[in-house]
C-alpha cells in the first residue's frame, strides 16, 4: 500500500524533518547515568516524555487530559476506548503519534510466552488513505529523524521496509494505514495481529447526513476492524469529536464495554480544560465569532439541529410603533445567579402588545453579565421609553432574593431613580412546553422584531438561541424564556382587560 508523491513533495518534506531535527537537541557531554536517568524517567512520566523528545511539536505542557489518556492506556493492554475530545486539543498528535511511541519504548513484561512488547502491529485508520498515510507519516518522521529519540531508543529506520504508508522498524514493529471501509482482513505481521489500532477523525459531515452510510461504517469498525485483532486483543482506540448526533463516533460510544471520555474546550465550571493552551478570553472570542451552534458542535461536543422548532423564515423584522400607541408594555428579566461561561444568561425583554394583537420586541438584552449589566439594561429601557408610557418591570419571584435587591436598590438611589420591578410568582409549566407553545406565533406573524435592533448583540443571541431551541439539547435557552414570559404576562393581561362585567337586576320575561 504505497502511494507515490513528486519529486517537490518529497523535499519539502525532508527539509521540515530537517528544520524540526535542529529544534530537537542531543545533550553533550552526557555521563551513561544521565541518559539512564532520563530513559527510566521518560518511560514512567509521559508528561515529561512528551516534553522532552517531542519540545518541537508540543509547543505547551500537556494537559491532566491527555497525560490521563496515556496512562489508561499503558495500564490497560486490552481495551476499547472513545476519546471524544474539542476540536483542537491535539487528539490526534497524542492518539496517533506520541502515545504509541511512549508504548514503544516500555520494557517488555514477562508473560507464559517470554517477553511480551507494549505494541507489534499499529495500524492508523481515517476517514480516506491519504488522510491516514498523512497522519502515519508524522509519526514515521519522528522514528526517523528525532535524534534524541534515537540516541536514547535505539536506530529505527529499518533499510527496504520503510516506505510511504507502511514501514518496519529496526525492532520489527509493524506500522500501517488504512482509509475507512478498505479490507483489513487477514493484517498481520510476522504472526503478530494488530494490537494498537488508533480510528482517527473518522466522520465527516457528509457522511453524517447519510445515516445508512454511518451505520455501514461503524459496523465495519466493530466487524472487519476489530476482528483483525486477536480476538479483541490489544488497544482499539476511536478519537474524535461528536460533529453529528449520528455519527460512527456516537453509534460506537454507545456500544458496551468501551472505556469514553469526553474532553469539551470549557468545563462544566467554565474554564478551559486545556488551560495550558487556551485562554479563556481567546476561546470567549471564538465563540462569538463562529457562532454557539457552530461552536458546540466543533468544541463542546454538543451537535444541534438549527431550526428544530422555531425556524429562520418565521423570524420576522420591522418597525416598531411608537411606546405610547401599544396596548401594554412589559419588560421581563430572567436573570441567572453566576457569571461563568456555563452559567445562563440573563435575559431582559421589553415586549408590546399592538392593538391588532401582534407582540412586538422592541428590545432584547440576553448576555453571561454581571448583575450590574442586567441593572443596568433596565435604565437603558427607561431612557429609550423616556416616561412616555407605563412600562410593568417583572422578573421571576423564586430569583428575587434580598441580595438582587439590594443592588437594584443601591443603583436607583445612587441614581435618583428606582426600577419599579415586580415579581412573576406563575407557577410554570415545563420550560420546553412553554417555548415551543410560541412556535404557532411566529409562523402566523404575530411576533415581530424591532428591525433596527437587529443586529445587536441582544438581539442575535435570542435569534440564535431561538433557531437552537431544541428538546433534550443542551444550549442555552434563557433569552428565548424572557420572551416567552413577557408573551404571556401580556395575553393574560389582554384577557382580563377585554372582560367586560355588567351589575344591575336582571330583567322579569316571560317566554
């Protein structure tokens, strides 16, 4: 299985081999105990290994993640494995490069046999060949360039068995590309099946709007790959991201017996996991910019169908009326109690209803702020009515506690003027029922948006989290509750208002 490269390809290749060999020092000068030292200790601690042999390539510490990965396993020789990790938390240098180099250089344990070696045959899979002789060759550029790893490990290169795609080194370890679907069947080498079988970014998203062709792949992972193995012997590794809620990664996540973790770029405290890596404002940055769907799909693991139940052609812009021609105005605040990246977001809406019975959104504050924001939101509301017209300030009374009080307190008497909020004590309904009850609305065109707030921030996150707005999902949905709220507060208001009560003495008839 070669595949034949030009003459260019080839030299440039060679000289980043030579560019990164430069990078890679071997120490002069060094006594046999030195090198020992620094053998027994690289053997044992694979953050220090990756550090020290590997300095050109992993420009940052390794992070509690990856160390724990390659510990599992190297302590566990026979296994099944999903690592489901974001977008960009270097899964497959780890996975498929400096996991099975660390294995490779383990002393042999005893067993009823003789000695028996972490690895014999490595076979790395992707979604076509190339893709997988690409990943194979950076692992095959580090046995034959990296001086170090040389110096201390021994000549790895092994003359006439070391070609593109497929290649043997010195200790007869057996390496080898696969493109997803090709025959396996019968791969061995020297009598030796695979044992470290590594399943690289083996979705993609057309695949993943085929479901048969998904199902056809998994099952070639848990039939014709796996069975290469003796009889499941060794490590059978899958990584990752979940792009698609049907994908090869979720249909073999789910199967049983398979050891899974799941590595999303922000914890469920909000940090990043790799913070070695990442920062916190940078990552902050990529989310806005990609936008949250695309951002839980590619980092949080966390694929979502846009339009599940609202959807962009009944999301409706135009003009506003001015305040004092609506039937009521009302400004309802869903607030959450903490400010981390995971944390929900305050939501404020000011919503009024027409006297043809449209609601209209004249403005939308949803953001992970501070209390002082969300204060803040409801005086930039104040200002916008400018006392025109009665504004009714509502937020929900289990969220009313002394403390946010007591902030809006101190701001209206620093500033002379007190927010009039009220608490909403409706016992609600499930919170999905309730969303998806507004759906009817905006397919009939009775929700409109202030198109001149159109593209503020606010305003785009409700839109977002509108056309996300899905059961079972975990996207952030507390925008979309505002409106729904500030929605239903003015339709009970409109009943009652439309009621009409007449006292006096009924009149005797006869019939």
């Amino acid at each position: 299985m070669t595949i034949q490269v030009s003459t260019r390809q080839l030299q440039k290749w060679h000289e980043e081999c030579e560019y990164r060999q430069r990078l890679r020092s071997v120490p002069k000068h060094e006594s046999p105990a030195e090198q020992k030292k620094r053998i027994e200790r690289a053997r044992a601690d694979y953050a220090y290994f990756v550090e020290t042999y590997f300095c050109d390539t992993a420009r940052c510490a390794c992070g509690k993640f990856q160390i724990q990965a390659a510990n599992y396993l190297k302590q566990n020789p026979n296994t099944r494995a999903v690592f489901e990790w974001a977008r960009g938390h270097a899964k497959s240098t780890h996975l498929g490069v400096f996991i099975p180099l660390w294995l490779k250089i383990q002393v042999p344990s005893p067993n009823r046999e003789g000695l028996s070696r972490s690895i014999n045959t490595v076979v790395v899979v992707s979604k076509s060949q190339d893709a997988a002789i690409k990943l194979l060759s950076d692992l095959q550029e580090q046995l034959a360039y990296n001086e170090l790893y040389i110096r201390d490990f021994g000549e790895q290169v092994k003359a006439g068995s070391w070609t593109e795609g497929e290649f043997v080194t010195q200790d007869d370890t057996f390496f080898i590309a696969l493109g997803r679907g090709q025959s396996p069947r019968g791969l061995k080498h020297k009598g030796n099946r695979p044992d470290y079988i590594v399943i690289d970014d083996i979705d993609d998203d057309e695949m993943a709007r085929n479901p048969r062709r998904v199902n056809e792949i998994a099952e070639w992972c848990l039939t014709a790959l796996l069975g290469t193995m003796a009889m499941g012997r060794g490590r059978f590794v899958l990584v990752g991201n979940r792009i698609a809620k049907t994908s090869v990664l979720t249909h073999i996540a789910a199967r049983p017996h398979f050891y899974h973790t799941i590595v999303n770029a922000l914890d469920k405290h909000g940090k990043p996991t790799w913070a070695e890596n990442y920062t916190a404002d940078e990552i902050r940055e990529l989310r806005e910019t990609m936008g949250e769907r695309n951002f839980q799909k590619e980092y949080m693991n966390n694929p979502m169908t846009e339009g599940a139940v609202f959807s962009q052609k009944n999301i409706r812009y135009g003009k506003m009326l001015p305040p004092k021609e609506y039937r009521q105005l009302i400004c309802y605040t869903d607030p959450s109690f903490k400010n981390s990246n995971t944390a929900d977001f305050k939501a404020t809406m000011l919503v009024g209803k027409t006297p043809e019975g449209q609601f209209h959104l004249l403005k939308a504050y949803a953001d992970q702020t501070s209390v002082s924001n969300m204060i803040a939101w409801h005086y930039a509301i104040m200002d916008y009515i400018e006392g025109r017209v009665p504004v009714l300030y509502y937020m929900e009374a289990n969220f009313m506690q002394d403390l946010m009080l007591d902030e809006f307190r101190q701001v209206g008497n620093t500033l002379g003027n007190h927010v009039p909020i009220l608490g909403d004590s409706r016992k609600k309904p499930d919170k999905f029922a309730r969303i998806e009850a507004m759906q009817p609305l905006f397919e009939r065109n009775l929700v409109v948006f202030n198109e001149k707030e159109k593209d503020t921030p606010g305003m785009q996150v409700l839109v977002e989290q509108l056309l996300l707005f899905e059961r079972g999902s975990r996207a952030h949905d507390d925008a979309p509750d505002a409106l729904e709220s500030a929605i239903w507060m003015l339709s009970q208001r409109s009943r009652q208002s439309n009621a009409r009560y007449v006292i006096g003495t009924r009149a005797n008839r006869r019939f």
